[in-house]
C-alpha cells in the first residue's frame, strides 16, 4: 500500500516517490519483470543497477499514488492481485484496522492498458501451505483464468500470499506459471 495506512505493508507516498526519484537519478534499469526470467538463464545480460517493482495485493492507492510516480518516470511495474477481493477491501489475516480498499476491476483494466502488468496473488489471499491438493489446484487455476478473462490477456506470473510455500506448493505453481 503506498498510503500513510501504517502497518508492515504501507509505505507513505511521499518516501515512495523519493525512492522512485533516486532510481530515476542513479539511472537505475527498472525492468519489466519478464525479464527476470530470461536474466535467470542468461545472468550475463542483466544490465548492471537493475531492479524490478511488484506490488501485492492491488491496494486501490497503487492507482492513485503509485502509478502516476511510476508513469513519470516510465517505469514498468506487476501488481499481484487476489481475483476474487477485488472491488472489496482487505479481508485476510494481518490486514489493516481499518481495512484498505483493493481496485476495482475497472481500475485493473485501466492500468493494464496502461501497461502495467498484472499477475495472481490466489484466488482471495490464502495461505496456500495449509491447502489440500484439490484446493490448492483450484486457487492456482481459478485465480488465473479469471484475470485472464477480466483484461483479455496472459497471466503468467505468480506470487504467494504472505510468501508463503513449501515444495509442494512451489511444485504446483510451476504447473502453471
């Protein structure tokens, strides 16, 4: 949450946007998170002072406070969303007194043609180490294919609520994405 909110998972606007700015200043290579990938195989063609930003969760002040910052300075960015929250607010274990409000499919869309990239956090936000296989399965696919259908594109990345995973849930995901 980029949002005076408090908490672990907010940081104020205002320190955001600096961090942007000394990027932007050490001419920082802000790269799209695909090329992470193709880095992994080929670690010689990461350019040097390359970072890459992600956001989980797809806090409603992303739109409003992280993306015009990350627009002026052009930098790419994957927002990790719970499908299945969105419209809502925060709902899951550790969120925030009050709850912060999540993007609404709208919105989503918006940045998406915007260029944002937008990935699978879960269906709404589970522990997926304490789900069955079937479950699991189902959150993995489900979450997918669903924002595939709301922005009419591909989905293929992935991060785990609370980042957290074990070997059979690490196994599962690379089923997938």
């Amino acid at each position: 949450s980029i949002s005076d909110a408090g908490g672990p998972t907010s940081i104020p606007a205002s320190i955001f946007e600096a961090q942007m700015a000394v990027l932007a200043e050490e001419g920082a290579h802000v790269a799209d998170l695909m090329d992470l990938l193709a880095w992994r195989d080929h670690p010689d063609q990461a350019p040097a002072n390359s970072f890459i930003i992600t956001f989980d969760d797809g806090f409603a002040d992303f739109h409003s406070n992280a993306w015009p910052v990350l627009n002026q300075y052009d930098f790419p960015s994957t927002v990790f969303i719970p499908p299945d929250c969105m419209g809502g607010q925060e709902n899951w274990i550790g969120a925030n007194e009050p709850p912060r409000p999540l993007m609404g499919w709208e919105d989503v869309r918006l940045l998406s043609d915007c260029g944002v990239q937008f990935g699978s956090h879960s269906s709404n936000h589970s522990n997926l180490t304490l789900l069955e296989e079937r479950s699991l399965t189902e959150h993995l696919c489900n979450s997918r294919e669903k924002i595939e259908r709301m922005l009419k594109g591909s989905v293929p990345s992935f991060a785990a609520p609370y980042g957290a995973v074990n070997d059979s849930v690490i196994a599962e995901i690379a089923k997938h994405y």
